[in-house]
C-alpha cells in the first residue's frame, strides 16, 4: 500500500519491524544451538588451560610437573566434552528443531574445539616437548588447523549420501592428534603420525554418522576416555597404563576405520559388477 501523503510504501516496513520485534536473538538461539555454543566455550577453556598450565610454566622455568600434566588432561576433558556438545546438538537438532544459524554455529564451533584446540596443543608440545623442534611443530599444527578448515568447509558444499561422513570427522580428528601427543612418540613418529591423521580429514574415505547404538557407542568411549585422563592427572596407581591405553585405541581406530570403508567400497564395486555381469547375461539370447 502507498501512504497518500508520501506516496511512499509503509506497510512492508512496518511488517519488516513487527517481524523483527516478534523474534528477538534470544528466542532465534534453539536448544541445539545453546549446546553448540558450549562446544565452542569448552574449545577456547582447552586453549587457556594449555596455556597457563603448561606453556607459562615452561616459558617461565617452572619444573611444576604435575600442573602440567593436570593442565594437558583438564585440556583434553575439555575437547572431549566439547565433543559431547557437538554429538549432542545434532540428535537435539533432529528431535526438536534448530536456527536457521544452526549449521554456521556448529562448523565455527567445531573449528574452535576441534581445529584450533589441538593445532594449539601439537605446537605447545613442540615447545615443551625435550626432542621436539618448535619450527616443526608449528608447521604440523598448521598442518592440522588447514586440514579442519578445509574438512568443514567440503562439509558444507558437498552432499554426501545420508549416514555418512567424508572423510575423518573433525571430532575424531582431533581426539586422535592429542592421543598421539599425549602417546608420547619420539618426534618423527609423532610428527608424521600427526599428518597422517591431517590426511584422513580432508581425504574421501567415509566415516558413519554417529547415530543410533553408534553415538551412545562413541559417547561411552569419550566418558572411559575422561576417566582414563583423570586417572592420569591425579596420579592413580595404573593411571599412566590406562593413558597410553586410550590413547593407543583412539590411534588404532583411527588407523583401522579406513581399512574398513574401503574393504566396503571395494566389495560394494564388485558386486555391483557382478550384477552388471548377470543382467547382460540375462539379456543375451
């Protein structure tokens, strides 16, 4: 409609305004929305907890061994927790609803908790670690930071069938960085280990999709994975044994899943040929 004094429009503008005013920011921000900016907090506490436990001290020629080693662990508890969020906000998202800033959430989140936070610990332990050189290190972390970008942003662009990932969940990814680190490898092994894992993230093998027994699967691990740290960091009898243990299982999986998605696609592709093969033999004469 036009404004007979104006001749100017004033009806789509006052509709712009009672719009806006119908949905304030508070009431766009959803539940799953709410677990995602967790996700993003328990990233950036990782980052401080490296920082103030373990690089401070190191820089200021503090031998305070415990702190650091219940800094590293109260670090790693927070990726893991944010993990927790970033499982969590999915199921929610698809039970009950999300924002339309749902999906930008979550991927700037991830790029916290998980590319950022462990790119942050590879390069703090190349600093602290006594064969480590800081160049290098820096270069892996940098390595690892890229690979999360460019794994989320594939993520949004490319349309995967339903159920699965392509390539090495960032999630994941980073859990088995700080394993590898937390391992502790002499430096090359660790150094390459590190990369391969930066690989499996922007490569296309597929991963499932946490879902179903899968997601309580993975959320049973990630509590046994923060009772092993905190076993370690307050120096229970065994507690060092039952670190190196997660950490070897979290390599190990990483390492085994790929074998196992491409033994799948390799016998998908040949029964696919197979079947090929028997309706051209059913059409001949």
């Amino acid at each position: 409609m036009i404004d007979p004094d104006t001749q100017a429009g004033w009806v789509a503008e006052a509709e712009a305004e009672d719009d806006t005013e119908e949905m304030p920011l508070s009431l766009r921000l959803s539940i799953a929305d709410t677990l995602t900016l967790g996700n993003a907090t328990c990233g950036f506490m990782a980052v401080y907890f490296t920082t103030t436990g373990i690089l401070i001290p190191h820089l200021t020629g503090s031998n305070e061994s415990g702190m650091a080693r219940n800094s590293a662990a109260t670090a790693v508890i927070l990726m893991l927790l944010a993990a927790i969020f970033d499982l969590c906000d999915g199921l929610v998202a698809r039970k009950l609803r999300s924002s339309p800033m749902g999906a930008e959430l979550d991927n700037l989140s991830d790029l916290i908790s998980f590319g950022l936070a462990p790119a942050y610990f590879v390069l703090v332990y190349g600093m602290v670690a006594d064969d480590a050189q800081q160049k290098v290190s820096a270069v892996a972390a940098i390595v690892v930071l890229l690979a999360v970008v460019l794994r989320l942003a594939r993520f949004s662009c490319v349309t995967m069938k339903d159920g699965m990932f392509q390539g090495m969940p960032s999630p994941f990814g980073a859990l088995t960085v700080v394993s590898i680190v937390l391992l502790e490898l002499p430096f090359i092994p660790t150094l390459l280990a590190i990369i391969g894992t930066a690989w499996l993230m922007v490569s296309r093998v597929e991963y499932p999709k946490p879902r179903g027994v899968l997601a309580v699967a993975m959320l049973g691990w990630i509590v046994a994975a923060m009772g092993m740290l905190a076993a370690w960091a307050f120096d229970a009898p065994g507690g060092q044994v039952l670190l190196q243990t997660g950490c070897a299982l979290q390599i190990v999986m990483a390492a085994t899943i790929p074998l196992f998605a491409t033994a799948r696609r390799v016998n998908t592709f040949r029964d696919n040929r197979r079947e090929n093969r028997e309706a051209r033999a059913a059409q001949l004469p």
